[in-house]
C-alpha cells in the first residue's frame, strides 16, 4: 500500500514545471495516456510511452525513484489476469505496459497535485455528497493512519503482537481495529457539531475548475504523445 | 477481499462501461432512498467509515491479503450509505494507484454488494450470538462476491476482439482460463474470508459491548422514520 502521507508531502512541497500546471491539464493528461492503454493493442507504443512519461518526470525533477516502484504495484493483478488469458509473452508484455504506463501517469499526477485540488475538480461533475464525503475521508484517512500508527506502536511495546501466534495477533488486530472504529465515529459525530456550529450548510470541498495556462503544454502533450503513438501503432 | 487490482486498458470497453452505467444507477437509487435523511450529518460518518475501510486496506494481515471491513460498514451504515461509502473509497484508491480508473465502477459495485449482503445477512442472522453472526454474514458475502469476480472474469474473456484473443479453440481456452481463475481466486479467497470473518466478527462483538447503539442501525435511520 502506498504512503499517502508522503505523496501528499510530494504533492504539496514541489515546485517543478509539473506541478505548476494547471489541475486540469494534469488530469486531461491522465486520461489521454487512459485512453492510449484502452486503444493500444502492441506493447511497444505503452513501452515507449513509459520511458516518455519516466522521461519528463526525471525533468521536472520528481522523485522518480519513488515513483517507479509504486507504478510496477499495478503488475501483480495484470500477470493474474493473463493467466487466466493463458497467451504469450507478446499478450504478456501488452498486460503489463497496459498496467504500468497508466500507473505512472497516475503516480505523476498525484505527486504533483494537493487531493484538495483534485476533489475540487471533481466535485464540479459529482452531487455535492459525493464530493464532501471524498474530502472528509481524505481529512480524516491522515487522523486514523496517525491513530493505527500510535497503536501498533502501543501493542508492539505492550507485547502484544508475538511471532507465530497468529490467534493472539488477529484478536488484538482486530480489537485495535474496533477501538479505531469506534473513535473515528465518535470523532465524526464531534466534527459535525462544530461545522454546524460554524455554519455548515452541506457544501464542504471548494468547487470549480482552474482554466488551462501556459505552463499547461507539459502535461497535455506528454498525454497526446502516449495517445498518438498508441492509435499510429495498429 | 475482492475488489478488483485491475489496471485500465485490460478490460474490454463494453463492460467497464457498462460498470460505470450501473453504477450510476445503484448510486442514483441510494441517493433516492436516503433523501429522506440529513445528509449533511451523514457526510462526517460516512467520511469516517470510508477512511476506516481505507486504513484496512493498509494492513497486511498475511504476505498478499489485507482486509475491506466492507461488511463492517454494511451492517454500521447501511445498505445505501455502504454504496456511496464503496464509491468514495474506490475514487481514492484509484487515485493512489491501486486499480485503475476505468474499473471504478466494476470496483464500486463488487465492494458495494459488499456493504449490502453483509448488511442484509447480518440483519437474517439474528438467532447466532454477534460474532458468529458478524462472521458468517462475512465468508457468505466474500464467497458471493468472489463468485462476482470470477463472473466479470469470465464475461470478459467472450470479448472477441479482446487482446487479440484468437477466434480458434476460443471456448477450449475461454472453459480453461476461467476456471483457472475462478480456481485460483476461490482457493486463495477462502483464506482471506476466513481473516475478514475473524477479524469481523470481532470488531462487531467489541463494538456490541462498548458502543452496542451502533448496531442498532440508528446510523441510517432518518430522524423522521421509524423502524
């Protein structure tokens, strides 16, 4: 599972050509690469589109280090599902650059752009409970994973988590689990008395979409490069 | 347990579009059933629910499984809060990288299936004490919705045109393939329902002592309703 409190960091503390494009460039360039792997029907082009997109990345001076490894996560369930398709290594090849090379873009997206931004641009297309409740969970996921982190802390201290004995872990996993649980429900019945009290009438992430910029010929033609290479190889 | 890993571009068109369509259906008819609610004293709750299936996914119960806490949420929110709660989480998981977003849909009606047998079994099962009832209502809905999987699976690969699948032996290698699949994903399932069902039934048994009003349902009741 990926860090999303480090990504988040990476998000927010950049200042590359990436992240000064514009939100919806960015996602316009996720989208054209989606649709370069849904058309693709070679692994060269996606191959090729990977070292483009790793390219630019290690130009605009983010972490690609990081990033790489974290879009190869998208293989395991490619390699299962061509199993199940039982072709070739050209099949193969094909499953896991149409995995990967998304993966990176999204990864490059994430990496470059605050959740906030991302909700904000979302929540112009999504009902408006749709759009608070992202904003709240992704609020509230950095609260728990701080809370988990303190806990397995406490047990591990406590001796509570003992090689071998997975009937003892599991029970006290999962007591650590409901005592989480019951607090993050506890904490949001809290939380909704203070917005009300401060005026909360149901809208939470800020909504609208920035226009395009300069800056914005990046990302846009990274995406439209991947997209035409996969349509030009048929 | 079973929400999809795939990336985009390996299902056909047809079907995680069709994924989508549904799941702009089920949505809309959450929606209709919870208009009766005070959504906006929901938004917290469900915000809170939603990171806590997050903050599951982060946990490696064993090399290769993490557990949902879908059927959790289910049975603390409801069938049609489950449902939104299943789609907010899948949004977020796409956007870490983990599953593509073509399958958001797809994604968002097999864990949201989850939330709503694992409520709907939960609430049959009344006569077993609450952890036996939390954990079976777990292994049937993880077993359904393995049966799901294998199902999307399977329409999948009647495709054609999909990944240059040739049109000769086609049906002897589709029969083969899936029931590979549906071999792989049934026996290394049964394991992961069986962590889900224990740790499940212990966190409802834990919550039924301490904080037994959550189970009452009063979570997804309108405050107008009874019942």
């Amino acid at each position: 599972m990926l860090d999303v409190a480090k990504i988040d960091h990476w998000a927010a503390s950049g200042s590359g050509p990436f992240h000064r494009a514009s939100t919806l460039s960015k996602v316009l360039f996720l989208m054209l690469v989606v649709a370069g792997a849904v058309v693709a029907s070679s692994p060269y082009p996606l191959m090729a589109g990977y070292a483009l997109i790793l390219a630019v990345a290690i130009g605009a001076r983010l972490p690609w280090t990081s990033m790489v490894p974290l879009s190869l996560y998208a293989v395991v369930f490619a390699l299962l599902y061509g199993l199940s398709l039982r072709g070739g290594a050209l099949l193969f090849g094909l499953l896991i650059f149409k995995a990967v090379t998304p993966s990176l873009a999204m990864i490059t997206l994430i990496m470059t752009t605050p959740y906030p931004r991302i909700f904000s641009l979302l929540s112009t297309v999504l009902p408006e409970l749709l759009a608070s409740t992202l904003f709240m969970t992704y609020r509230t996921l950095f609260i728990l994973l701080d809370m988990m982190g303190n806990f397995a802390a406490a047990i591990r201290l406590r001796g509570g988590l003992s090689p071998g004995s997975l009937a003892k872990n599991s029970s006290n996993i999962a007591r650590g689990i409901a005592m989480l649980l019951v607090r993050a429900v506890e904490r949001a019945s809290r939380l909704y008395a203070v917005m009300a009290v401060r005026g909360y009438s149901g809208s939470m992430a800020q909504k609208g979409a920035e226009g395009l910029r300069p800056g914005d010929w990046l990302p846009l033609g990274t995406g439209v490069l991947v997209l035409a290479a996969a349509i030009a190889w048929k | 347990m079973t929400h999809m890993h795939i990336p985009d571009g390996i299902l056909p068109i047809w079907l995680w579009l069709a994924g989508f369509l549904v799941m702009s259906l089920v949505l809309a008819f959450s929606f209709y059933r919870v208009r009766g609610m005070d959504t906006k004293k929901k938004v917290p709750l469900l915000g809170a629910l939603s990171a806590v299936m997050l903050v599951g996914m982060t946990l490696p119960v064993l090399p290769g499984y993490h557990i949902n806490l879908t059927v959790v949420t289910g049975i603390l929110m409801g069938p049609s809060l489950g449902m939104v709660a299943a789609f907010v989480t899948n949004v977020i998981l796409s956007l870490m990288g983990h599953g593509g977003i073509t399958v958001i849909g797809l994604n968002t009606l097999l864990v949201g299936s989850e939330t709503v047998l694992g409520h709907l079994l939960f609430t049959l099962l009344k006569r077993l004490p609450v952890f036996w009832r939390a954990a079976v209502a777990t292994v049937l809905t993880l077993f359904i919705t393995t049966l799901m999987l294998v199902g999307i699976v399977a329409v999948s690969h009647l495709d054609p045109e999909v990944l240059h699948q040739g049109e000769e032996h086609g049906n002897e290698i589709l029969n083969g393939s899936v029931s590979t699949f549906a071999w792989m994903a049934l026996s290394l399932g049964a394991v992961g329902w069986l962590i889900e069902a224990a740790i499940t039934g212990a966190v409802v048994r834990f919550i039924a002592q301490v904080k037994p009003d959550l189970l009452g349902h009063d979570l997804h009741r309108s405050p107008g309703r009874k019942g």
